[in-house]
C-alpha cells in the first residue's frame, strides 16, 4: 500500500473531494452523526491517505494535527477506513504510518487523540493510554487518549 501525505495546498481537487466525501460517508452517514466536519482546521494540517492501485479510489485517511491545534500535543484524527476495505488490517497500518509520520513530521513523541470509545481497545493495542474520562462529543461517546513515544521506537 502506497501511503501519500499532503498539505491542504497540496491536495487537487480530486483528493480533496475524496477525502471529504469518505469523512461524509462514514462519520455523518454511518454513524448517523449530524456534525460540523469542515471545521476550519484542515488547512493547518497534513492528510495521510492511501488509495486502491487499481482504480485509485481512497481507502484509507487520517488527519495529521500539529501541537497547538486540538491539543498543546500533536494529534491524530478523523481516522478512517473505506467500509469495503475493512477487516484487512488496514486500519492497524493507517495508525502505525499515522504515529511515525506525526513524530516525524512535527518532531513530537506525544501524541494526544479525541478516541471514540467503542475503539479504546484498538488505540491501546498501539501504546495509547486513557488520560480523560468520557465525555460526548457530537453524542458520540469520546475519550481521550495519549501515546508518549521512546525515540528508538520511531520509525519511517
């Protein structure tokens, strides 16, 4: 799988429609969640995405925030699988490439997320510990979740 990252100006406009039509897809149409997702924060972010070889369809995204944006940490979120592509692991490799791209990128070893609940276990089985109680956010029941990283364990 071939892992692009770009900034807001770097996107075309074919990414970028991508991109927000599989954020719409998912967190508003499947979840059901009526919410504000052009929050104005995507234009200070970088965007992690992979698409499918063969027809170039997205099939994975993840939103890179540096410190200072949702958090004094850098964070990761809007964190997303096609629903077709699910159950491959996909979404194991999207947060690894997430994590070390973060690290990379915003010269950070902390890493703080808003984690829905139902995916607590999946967060933790990447070294993210609970730091909040849980709170609604859009009534989505949240988290919030941090991963500090040992510099030996930061890889590209």
């Amino acid at each position: 799988m071939n892992w692009i990252l770009k900034s807001f100006s770097q996107l075309t406009t074919d990414e970028l429609y991508a991109i927000l039509a599989l954020r719409n897809q998912v967190f508003i149409c499947e979840q059901q969640c009526a919410y504000q997702d052009l929050d104005g924060v995507d234009q200070n972010t970088l965007h992690l995405f992979a698409k499918e070889e063969d027809s170039q369809q997205l099939i994975a995204y993840a939103r890179l925030l540096p410190q200072g944006i949702a958090f004094k940490e850098a964070s990761i979120g809007r964190v997303i699988v096609a629903q077709k592509q699910r159950g491959r692991g996909i979404a194991h490799q999207l947060i690894k490439e997430a994590i070390a791209t973060t690290c990379h990128q915003f010269n950070t070893h902390t890493i703080k997320i808003m984690a829905q609940v139902y995916l607590v276990s999946f967060y933790q089985s990447h070294g993210f510990v609970i730091d909040s109680e849980t709170y609604l956010e859009d009534n989505i029941p949240h988290i919030d979740m941090v991963l500090v990283q040992s510099v030996q364990s930061i890889s590209m």
